[in-house]
C-alpha cells in the first residue's frame, strides 16, 4: 500500500495542472467575471503564429457560457522573440460591435506566465486600462466617457 500511495504523490507532483480559465475584474469597481469558451476550432483563448518568433494572442471572455457579443471582454497583443509590452482592450456592453469601449492606443500589460507551445499555451497576468466609448467606428473614442478596467486573466491558450 506504501508504494501505491508514493506512486500517486510523485504522480500528483510531476502531472501538470490544467488551468482554470480564469478572466476577472472590476469594470469601473464592479466585479465581472466572464467564461471562455472551447469550440470545435478552438477556444476563444488562442493564438497564432504570424511568422517565426511573432504571435498574435487574443483572449475574449464571454459573460455567459455561450457565445454573444453582449458583455464580451477582450485583450489583444502580439508576442515578437517572447516579449509582449502592450494590448489592445475591448469591452461590448450591448449586441452590437458598436457602440463599445476600448483602448484607443495600446497599453502596458503585465505577463507572469506566458507560454507558447506547438499546440497550446498558457497566458496569465493582468491589464489596466480606460477605456473610451465609441459610439461608431467613423465616431471615434470619447474621452469624456470611459470606464476602468483592472483585468486579470489565466488562460489556456490553444493554436488556430
């Protein structure tokens, strides 16, 4: 019995733990939290591969577990040689790609974790951001209207 249990604790301690597809925070001090969703192609965690050494990462969460544009969060940034400095942030609060917030120029993002395999990844770290509503596309940002977002995300990545 002795060798049993000592087989399942190395095993527990050398098996990889998934991770839980977490993407949280406050949108101008509420607290959200929103799913990410796996599909046949993917998931809405993903990241492709440009050229050699340049990634496009995209995480989009979804305020239910389904897919709608209503309530969808997304975080958008390149990855060139393992570093990324800056995303791009959007929010959708109605079922409609606009009206919406978003960043109108990149900003920093914060990368504890940032793994890209062959055929998955891993992405954990958080954002901070204003994000300015736009009413139209041919509208433009509105400074005066904005909402905060403090960010934090830990996802599994899959390839497109």
């Amino acid at each position: 019995m002795k060798t049993i249990t000592t087989s399942l604790t190395l095993a527990l301690l050398v098996t990889p733990l998934a991770v839980a597809n977490e993407l949280t925070g406050t949108l101008d001090g509420k607290q959200h939290s929103w799913h990410i969703l796996e599909h046949e192609q993917g998931s809405t965690a993903n990241f492709s591969e440009l050229m050699p050494g340049m990634y496009s990462v995209s995480i989009q969460g979804h305020r239910q577990n389904k897919f709608e544009t209503k309530g969808t969060f997304v975080i958008d940034f390149m990855v060139i040689q393992g570093k990324a400095n800056s995303a791009s942030v959007s929010y959708f609060p109605e079922n409609a790609l606009t009206p919406h917030y978003g960043t109108k120029e990149e900003v920093p993002i914060q990368l504890n974790v940032l793994e890209l395999n062959e055929d998955t990844g891993r992405a954990s770290g958080s954002v901070k951001a204003s994000l300015l509503y736009m009413e139209s596309l041919q509208a433009g940002h509105n400074p005066d209207n904005n909402l905060q977002a403090d960010i934090r995300f830990d996802v599994t990545l899959q390839k497109e």
